[in-house]
C-alpha cells in the first residue's frame, strides 16, 4: 500500500451530494437562509432517531452543552464533567456559569468516580459517550442521580446512532449535546443538535439559541446568543440522514469488523455485545504506554496515520481550565489508547490493511 491511509476524512456519497445541492438551490431561492424548514426537517429527523419527542439544532456541541446547562438552571450549581473528554465540556460548563468538579474516567463513566466526585452543591452529571462508547453503569448511575436529584445531561458530540440495549443515546438523561463538528460522523460542517423529552426545557433553548427571544413578544428574557443553524448547514446534516445508511450505521458495521477481526494478544477493542456503535472513533487499548507508542509508530511505517489518542490530555492538564487534580484513571487511558482509522467511506481493502498490520504487529520482547 503506498499511499497514507489517514486517520480521517470527510466523505459524501453522491446522493447525499445530490440532496444537499437541490437544497441548497432551494434555500437560495427561497430567500430563508435560518431558522426555516430545512433546519426543522433536521430536528424531526433526528428527534426520531434518537427517540425523543424535542430536537432543536444549535451552532455548535459547545453551545449545545451550554445552552442545555443554563435552560436547565445549572448557573451558580457544582456540575459532575469527567477528567477524560473533550476541553469543550468543561468549557461550556464554565460559560453556563457552572462549576466543573472532575470525575475520574478512563474510556466510561463508573458510578463509584461519580459518588467520590460528588459534592453538597452538585446538582448535575455530564456523561460523555467517548468515541460513541455509553457506559456499561447506565443504569445504576440514572439510579444514584435519581436519589440524589441530580440531572443527567449526555455530552453526545461523538454518539449519533450510538445506544445500549435499545436505548438511543439522546435519550438517556434528561437532555443532551451532539456535536455536529466537520469531524463527526454526521456533520453540518459546525454545528449542533440538542435532545430532549421535556417540552419546557425544548422550548427554552429554542430561546436561547435564538438570542434570547420570547417567542410571544420578542423581548430578550433569558441571556441567550446568536446560537442558530445556518440552513445551509442543516441541509447538509439532512442529506445524510435521509438515505440508509445513514453514517452511523456504516460506522456501527466499520467498529463491528474491526472488533471481530483484530485478535492480537496486547491490542483491546472495546466492544460491549448489546451496544450500538456511532463509529466515531475506533479505540485500541494496549497495556502499557510503551506498548501504545511502539503500535503507534508500526501503524505509521506502514502508511496508515492513526490518530493518537481521542484526547491525549485530560482536563486537568489543560492549562486554561485551570481544574487540577489527580485522576489516574484518566491519566493512564489517555497513555494507553490509540484510534484506527475509521470513516464511514474507508474502503474494505483499507481496512484489511490495517487489521493485518495490527495483527502482525510483533511488539518488543522488554515490553511485552
Ligand atoms: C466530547 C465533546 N464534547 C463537546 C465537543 C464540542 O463540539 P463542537 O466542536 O461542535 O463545539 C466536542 C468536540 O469535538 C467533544 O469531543
């Protein structure tokens, strides 16, 4: 194989093309360039994918996160965000005027990191679905918020079509933030969807997202933004959730094959039977640090670019949030994690030569 196979790319099929350029002339035509009905196509259609009765489209999964947090009246309130995601949740949890707490996280949220992390102002638990993957502790977790009323809100931004036993991420707390950034399974360029069951909340963040607005008299009662979806945008996240299949199912079977085919001995895939799969990322564990770095540079001798890690630095490393900390189980996930490629475009042979490669990998005997 002689060219690079890249961690990545953003790939549309002719008829998610052909759909998006008649929209496209449609919405220049019509003269409605946001807020009209191709950004309501895209609400409907997502709120029946994820099973919730409410989906409002927003300008990004930050705002989406914020936006959900503040219609939410989580200002002034301790929000549970785990120590393993992206920099954008606990940035947004800052800007809905919230304090972060960190909870320790490798791959999934565990009810125990939840009940140390707690505090007596804590009114709120972000889950994460990191690279689409829902924790295996769901269930005990909606128990133990339900007892100590907190509010689940799911940071979805990598779980479109992602669900455990049935049950569709979007679905699972009390609402939720997809991203819908240029490198997410289903994207709009930037952009973002929130989830929810409950009407009031629905109805507040429509407000937000739209400055602030009443919609009975157009004045400004809540502190919102200019947090719309261009209608341009949300036609491109239409065309491809239109046809089967959609990304995410294409990205369910990629993560399926890799999971069945990869069988080295030091290489996990994360996989739990019962669970559907966004496809954003393919994670592959390895025991050690050492172990990651050496399949890592095997990978790229091979001309396959592996993205590194979903985050090679958790929250308490990052330098603006200034939340430090020691959170092991995060530290040592990020170490020890790396992500194949995967896309819902990637060819059947491009896959075949990354799961050969992995599974020829000979790693060094002192690391073993
Ligand atoms: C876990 C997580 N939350 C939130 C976001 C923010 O999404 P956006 O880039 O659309 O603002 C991202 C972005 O990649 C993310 O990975």
């Amino acid at each position: 194989m002689h060219t690079t196979i890249p961690p990545f790319r953003a790939e549309f099929t002719t008829a998610q093309k052909a759909d998006f350029l008649t929209a496209a002339a449609q919405i220049l035509d019509s003269g409605r360039l946001t807020l009209g009905p191709y950004t309501r196509r895209l609400e409907d259609t997502f709120a029946a994918l994820t099973g919730t009765s409410h989906t409002i489209a927003v300008s990004s999964g930050t705002n989406a996160l914020e936006i959900t947090l503040r219609a939410r009246g989580l200002t002034g309130a301790d929000v549970l965000v785990p120590a393993n995601t992206n920099y954008a949740t606990a940035e947004a949890t800052i800007r809905a005027g919230a304090r972060p707490v960190l909870y320790d996280t490798a791959l999934t949220a565990t009810l125990e990191a939840i009940d140390t992390a707690r505090t007596p102002r804590t009114r709120a638990v972000i889950l994460v679905h990191i690279g689409g993957h829902i924790t295996p502790d769901l269930d005990k977790i909606t128990h133990y918020a339900a007892t100590h009323n907190l509010t689940i809100v799911e940071d979805a931004a990598h779980a479109h079509g992602s669900a455990t036993n049935g049950r569709p991420a979007g679905s699972l707390g009390t609402a939720a933030a997809f991203s819908c950034f240029a490198t997410k399974i289903l994207t709009t360029g930037e952009g973002g969807l929130i989830t929810t069951d409950d009407p009031r909340l629905a109805q507040l963040t429509r407000q937000y997202r739209d400055q602030g607005k009443h919609p009975d008299n157009g004045l400004n009662t809540v502190f919102g933004s200019a947090w719309r979806l261009p209608e341009l945008s949300a036609a491109l996240g239409l065309a491809q959730i239109t046809h089967a299949p959609t990304p995410m199912q294409r990205g369910h079977d990629l993560l399926v094959t890799y999971a069945q085919h990869i069988h080295h001995p030091q290489v996990t895939i994360p996989f739990e039977p019962g669970h559907r799969y966004s496809g954003h990322k393919a994670i592959a564990q390895l025991p050690t640090p050492a172990l990651r770095n050496h399949l890592h540079q095997h990978l790229v001798t091979t001309g396959i670019a592996p993205a590194r890690g979903v985050y090679d630095h958790p929250l308490h490393h990052q330098p603006a949030l200034g939340l430090t900390g020691t959170y092991p189980l995060a530290d040592h996930f990020a170490e020890t994690h790396l992500c194949l490629p995967l896309w819902p475009g990637i060819t059947p042979d491009q896959q075949r030569h990354i799961i050969d490669t992995v599974n020829t990998w000979q790693p060094p005997h002192h690391q073993n």
